[in-house]
C-alpha cells in the first residue's frame, strides 16, 4: 500500500499557505510555458490535461510514484513535449539542436565563471606580523 | 524520431551532465527558446503567468471566499448554487477553471476534494495544489479509505460522520466550504481570512481558532 509518508510529511504539516510558488525554477517554466501556449489558442488545456493523465498513467503503472514536485512536472513536461510534437508545433530534431545550443550556452558561463571565481578566501590586503618579546 | 530520449524509468532523480542542471530545466529551456523563436509564444507572457501564479493568487483568494460566505448568508446561497459566479461578485476567477462547485461541511457531512487522473484544482480560487495533492499516495488511497488517510493527516472523524469525496476533473473544480469554528463569532472578515487554511478548502483539516 501506497503511503502518505516519505518525503509527504513536511508538506501536509499544518502550514496553511505554504506550497504557492514553485520549489525548482523549471518547473515553473514548465507550468508557465504550457498555460502561454495554451492561452495563445495551440490547444485547450483538457487536451494537455488528457495528455498528462496519460502521462501519470503509463509512469505509475511502471511502479514510478509521484512523490515530489520534481516527479509530478517531469510527467508535466513529458505531455508537453509530446502534445507540442503531435501538433507539429516542433519536431524532436529541433528539441535535439535547441538541447544542445542550451549545453553550450550552459557550458560557455561555466568556463567562464572559472576564470573569475576566486580560489579559496582572498588574502588580506594589509599584514604585519608580530614580534616576539 | 521521439522527443523523448530519456529513458523513463531514469526520469526521476537524473541530472545532466553540466553542474547540478537536472536535465528537465535544460529541456524546457529549449522548447522556450524553440517556441519563442517561431512565434508561439513570448517568454514575457511565461514570466507574466508565473508572477500572476507566484504572487496574486493562493489559499488567501479561497480564504476570502470562505470569509464572505460565513459572513453573509445571500452571498453563501449564491456561492453553493453557482461557484464560479459568485467567486466573480468578488473580481475572482479566471480562464482555467470552467465550473466550480462548492460543497459545505456540516456536524453530520465531511467533504474532501481528490483529484485520481492528475491534479484538476481551482487554481483561480486556492493558487497552485500542493506537492502531497499531486501525489500517488494521495490520489489513489483518499478514494478507497478516506477517514484512514484523512486521519493520518491530522483529521479525525466520528464514525457519524458521512464523508463525501469528490474527484476534481478538468470541466469541474470543487472548493470545500469548511464548518465555521464556534469560538470564531464576532471576528471579522479579515480576521475570519486569517484562521482559513487552504487545507480546508481541500477537505483534510477543520478550521480552527
């Protein structure tokens, strides 16, 4: 049996109003970018809704529970990548070369930051030493 | 070929291979770029959903709602026969949810909203669910022995009790409309506001002074 505890006891301990915003940055991409384009007139929200119960579906039936807020937007983000495909909207060839150019851009402020970061705590500016008596 | 290349079963938990980036925020960074380069949407509409999300509405909007109901008894009347419009009379609302029906907890009566496919809520209304609403446990256990889950929540009930849970779809939200605590009488509104949980609204916790 299924059980309410492991990871869900933080979040049903009485905080009235916790949970509104968003625990990792993409999954508020995610849920933005969906309703945007939903909104935009690509599709209703009961198809990306009936996309996502599929989702679940096929992710729970392989013994895959929903347990976080990472697992619940990664079958979020599978429906959207899917319903996007099947619109024609994108292609998984254009997902592949835009993944890629995010690596690279990714990789690049990596490099970067590594020149800059300095190694350890900075010297002091000013030191004497003392004398002994 | 397949958008999806990842393995399922490594969905969760995986991370790609620069820094600690989870393969899912470099994903859905580029379909944003994607969509946005061809026009489908404008990553400042993403950004304007979000803040809406993030900043203007929650439990507090519900709370609201709850409070005027216990407040004013033509305003509950209208509340429990049309959700939605009476949620309007208070500029509440929005696109996303298409009906919402209120159901009111009694001494004898105990509602609770689930929702078994997915996540359907009254995003309008209560903000975005919580982690435990969009969880397995929770949407596959609360409709086979709710008093047993409600009551490992926190919530216990008499064996007197009728429960009623409602399974939430995407043509029809529900809001609970909680029992108003005794001890509450002569608070105000806004002070009224201050003890309503979103909890409540949902069915798993009573309000309480």
């Amino acid at each position: 049996m299924m059980s309410l505890t492991s990871g869900l006891d933080a979040a049903i301990a009485g905080k009235p109003f916790d949970s509104i915003t968003f625990q990792l940055p993409w999954t508020a991409r995610a849920f933005g970018l969906m309703l945007a384009a939903s909104r935009a007139g690509h599709f209703s929200l009961k198809t990306f809704q009936a996309g996502l119960i599929n989702t679940i579906d096929v992710s729970e039936s392989r013994g895959l529970e929903i347990r976080t807020e990472e697992d619940y937007y990664t079958c979020w983000l599978e429906a959207l990548t899917n319903l996007l495909e099947s619109k024609q909207i994108l292609t998984g060839q254009q997902l592949e070369i835009a993944e890629d150019k995010v690596r690279v851009r990714l990789r690049a402020l990596d490099h970067d930051h590594s020149h800059t970061h300095i190694q350890g705590f900075p010297a002091p500016i000013y030191m004497e030493h003392g004398k002994c008596k | 070929m397949s958008i999806d290349k990842h393995n399922h079963d490594e969905k969760h938990h995986h991370h790609s291979d620069i820094g600690d980036k989870p393969w899912q925020a470099i994903r859905i960074e580029a379909v944003e770029s994607l969509l946005h380069e061809i026009g489908v949407i404008n990553s400042s509409d993403v950004d304007a959903i979000v803040h809406h999300y993030e900043e203007k509405v929650g439990p507090k909007t519900g709370a609201r709602v709850v409070a005027k109901a216990w407040t004013d008894p033509d305003f509950k009347a209208r509340l429990l026969a049309d959700g939605l419009e009476a949620c309007a009379e208070l500029g509440i609302g929005g696109p996303e949810t298409e009906r919402l029906r209120v159901v009111e907890n009694t001494d004898t009566l105990h509602n609770v909203v689930v929702c078994t496919l997915c996540s359907c809520y009254p995003w309008p209304i209560l903000g975005l669910p919580p982690a435990w609403y969009k969880s397995s446990a929770y949407r596959s256990r609360l409709v086979r022995e709710p008093r047993k889950v409600l009551e490992e929540m926190g919530l216990q009930l008499t064996q007197e009790t009728e429960v009623r849970v409602w399974d939430s779809v995407s043509e029809i939200r529900y809001l609970v409309l909680p029992q108003r605590p005794s001890a509450s009488a002569g608070m105000s509104e806004s002070e009224l506001m201050d003890i309503i949980t979103r909890d409540a609204m949902i069915g798993v916790a009573r309000v309480s002074v």
